[in-house]
C-alpha cells in the first residue's frame, strides 16, 4: 500500500491482547540468554518489526548511551551473535521484505497478522513501527495510527541506510516477534509443571523430552476467540514408542541400570499418565503413545478457577464448586466427552455433607460472581416458584470470563498502587527508600503472578 497516499485502519482487539505476551517473553529470553536476549526482545517489541543488523544497532545504541561509534559497534557485535541464538531458538518471525532503495517510512504492520510477502495477508491495518532503529534512549511503542498522525509520524521516522547482505539483492528482511511460537512454548510450560506438581520431576523430564521431539507445532498461526471451544494448538503428539523415548532421555536417566531397567522406568511412567483420575495425559495406539496436550491444558485451565474459588470463597463453597465440575467424570477434570453435571440444590447439599441453608447462600455468591450458573425448568406456565425446579451447574466459558475480568481489574489496581509506591520512593530518603523497594518488588512479583494467571485462561 506504500505510495498510495490513503491507507484504511480497522481496530483490532487482538493487537491488545498481544501486548499480553511482552512481559513473559522479556522475562524467557533474560532466562535463557541473558540480559543481552531480554534487552533485543524489548527493543524489538518496543519497534514493531526490525532488520536484523538495525535491530542490534538501535539495541546497542540504547544500551550505550553517550558512547562513541567504536563502542556502539563493539557492543553491536556482541549483540550480534546473542541475535542469531534467538533467531535460532524461534524468537523472531521474518515478516517482509523491504526494498534498501526505499525511503518511505515504512507503516505499521499487526503484530498477530499472518507472516507473508509483500501486501499478502495484512488486510491493510496496522499496528507496529517501522524497522529502522531509532535514536538512542528513544523507544516508539507499536499501535495504529490515525490520519491526523501520518504526517507526524513521517517527520520523526528517519530510515536507516541501506544494509543489505551480498545474498539478497536489493531486499533486507524484515522480522518481528513470534507470539505464534510464544504461545507454544507458554502452553508446553504451563503443561509440563502440571505433570511435575502431579508427579514427579522425573515425569516432568520425559515430558519435555516428548516435546523436543515433535516438529514445530504452526498450528497458533491465528489466534482463537477467548473461551470457546475453538483448536488452542494441536491436541495430540505425533506417536512415539517407548524406546524412542528411551534414546532420548539415555542421559538422564543412565544411573537408572541398564537398557532393560530403563525401557522398564519409561514404560511404568507412561502407563501412570495413561490411567491418571485426574485426566488422561497419554494414551496408547497400536504399541505406541501419544500425549494429549488439549486435554492437560483444559486441566491446567480448570485447576486455576478451582484454586481462584477457593481463595475467593472459602473451602465449603470450593467444595461445592468442585462437585459441579467432577461429579460428571468420576472426579476427574471435566472435558468434552464429560461435562459437567447439573444438580439441585437438595442433591448437591447431600453430596457436599453440608446442610442446604449452608449451601445455599455461598452458592448465590458464586452465582452473583459469574462461576457457577442456575438453570430454571418451570412446571407450570405462570413460573411459580413453588413449582419451578433450579438446577446448579457450571459453565467454564461463562465461568473463565468471570475470573479474567476480576484478573484484568486486580492487576489495573496493582498498577496504580505501584505507580503511588515508584512516586513515593523517588521523593524518599534513609531508611524508608529501602521499605520503598521492598513495596515496589512486592507490587511488581503481584502484578506478574495475577499476569500469568490471566494468560493461562486466555491462552493456553
């Protein structure tokens, strides 16, 4: 659309949500590459879309402030190969390609929009800026622009020169995040520490060991509707038998004995994930296993509303929870094939070994929260309520809305009493700045933790 002189904008909530994923992504590089990947992954993220050589450029040029050129390149090319891990390990996603002879300022692209040549796929929005890197200690944050802001926009974004590699013609590539790849690797964690609290660490280590040994999982290209029953990735592995397994964990399990005791470990793990009451993590096909990723995540899913009504309600009324959810799967984590059932208040009281004048007001309070639901069936035309019957049951669509938007509400309050401790700290002084900091680390570990929860309904 460059050249035309009128571009088209269209909200987009998805672009919102996108900015979800900054935080855990900040954080996994730091975690596994170092200040230098945690500090690419910002710069990228604070831009938009990125060359690679202007993305450990502007980087530099950030994390160098008031250096000279001779310094700015040294540290460019120390970036450079922490750059290439990251491309390596999926971080980044190529995304176009840009013409080194073009001075136009490029335009904002989506974030979440599918990867694709040219004007392919990004059904002319945008959100994002430009490549080129911008000045030092100057971030530009990503969002759509409006008509009234174009010719703003043209004055303060200069274009880099050109820095096309030998092997690309006229063309530099441009990358951006992946929040596709992202948002498998959140999903696998989130999996994997459900196995290990379940188990043990070493069924956790199997795990992981299944997952490196799958291909890369495309299938979070686009991003499902929140809360519907929609694909969230794919629901199985592909199939794997107990002695490929074997081959790929030899070394963390080598003090176990020899190759029989090993096969014997390996085997014994996966026919406990097979038969486990609380879902059915594997399953076997014809001598060989696959593991069900969709049925763990809605597990991890419905662990986390149980755990928010129990600390929002109390033990009784997560008790009665709990029987709305299991009754229907033998205890188990409720699934498609296993709904949840639908009880009246007499029946449920029963079941919960709690009187019904008990159980009747924390089941209103649940009500009124959004976590459980009522369903009226009316014997008669009028609606008497004498004759009506009530039937308690939970809706995990309704109920996982309910969470989130408390989530969303908790985090925006930490955030402004964080904003009040950083105002408070900064004018401060003694003793007290150390009590300060000690606030802001507190409201910061919050804010993180209630984030993370947040995710895990939405996007796992």
């Amino acid at each position: 659309a460059r050249g035309v002189g009128r571009f088209v904008y269209e909200a987009s909530l998805d672009e919102v949500l996108a900015r979800r994923w900054y935080w855990w992504l900040v954080g996994k590089a730091e975690r596994q590459f170092g200040r230098d990947g945690a500090l690419l992954m910002e710069h990228m993220l604070a831009v938009g879309r990125y060359t690679l050589d202007d993305l450990a450029h502007g980087a530099a040029l950030a994390a160098c402030k008031g250096c000279d050129g001779p310094a700015v390149a040294q540290r460019a090319e120390e970036l450079d190969g922490v750059l290439q891990q990251l491309r390596e390990a999926r971080y980044f996603d190529p995304v176009d390609e840009l013409p080194t002879d073009d001075v136009t300022p490029i335009l904002p692209m989506a974030l979440v929009a599918p990867a694709g040549l040219g004007g392919k796929g990004r059904r002319g929005r945008g959100a994002g800026v430009a490549s080129p890197a911008p000045a030092a200690g100057k971030r530009k944050r990503g969002g759509a622009l409006t008509a009234a802001s174009t010719s703003e926009f043209d004055a303060r974004v200069a274009v880099a020169p050109p820095v096309g590699n030998p092997g690309e013609g006229k063309y530099r590539r441009l990358w951006r995040a992946n929040l596709a790849e992202a948002r498998r690797a959140f999903r696998w964690e989130a999996i994997s520490t459900l196995v290990t609290d379940k188990h043990d660490e070493t069924a956790g280590m199997l795990l992981d060991k299944i997952l490196e040994m799958q291909p890369p999982d495309l299938s979070h290209s686009e991003w499902p509707n929140p809360h519907v029953n929609e694909p969230r990735g794919r629901p199985c592995t592909a199939p794997f038998t107990v002695d490929e397994l074997v081959d790929a964990c030899e070394h963390e399990i080598e003090d176990v004995g020899p190759r029989p005791a090993r096969r014997e470990l390996v085997s014994n793990y996966l026919e406990t994930m097979c038969n486990d009451p609380l879902c059915q993590m594997a399953s076997p096909l014809n001598g060989k296993y696959m593991l069900n990723l969709a049925e763990m995540a809605s597990t991890v899913r419905q662990l986390t509303l149980e755990s928010a009504v129990h600390h929002k309600f109390g033990n009784s009324a997560s008790r009665l929870f709990r029987l709305l959810l299991r009754l229907g799967s033998a205890g188990g984590c409720a699934s498609a094939d296993r709904p949840p059932l639908k009880l009246e208040l007499k029946q449920l009281a029963e079941k919960g070994m709690m009187a019904e004048g008990e159980a009747r007001p924390l089941l209103g309070r649940m009500l009124q929260a959004g976590f459980v639901s009522m369903q009226e069936l009316p014997r008669s035309a009028d609606h008497n309520p004498r004759t009506t019957l009530y039937l308690w049951h939970v809706e995990l669509p309704r109920a996982c809305r309910a969470l989130e938007a408390e989530l969303l509400a908790t985090e925006a309050k930490l955030a402004v009493a964080l904003a009040e401790e950083m105002r408070k700290a900064g004018g401060t002084g003694g003793g007290s700045r150390t009590d300060g900091a000690r606030r802001v680390a507190l409201l910061e570990a919050a804010m993180l933790r209630t984030h993370e929860s947040a995710m895990l309904l939405r996007f796992i």
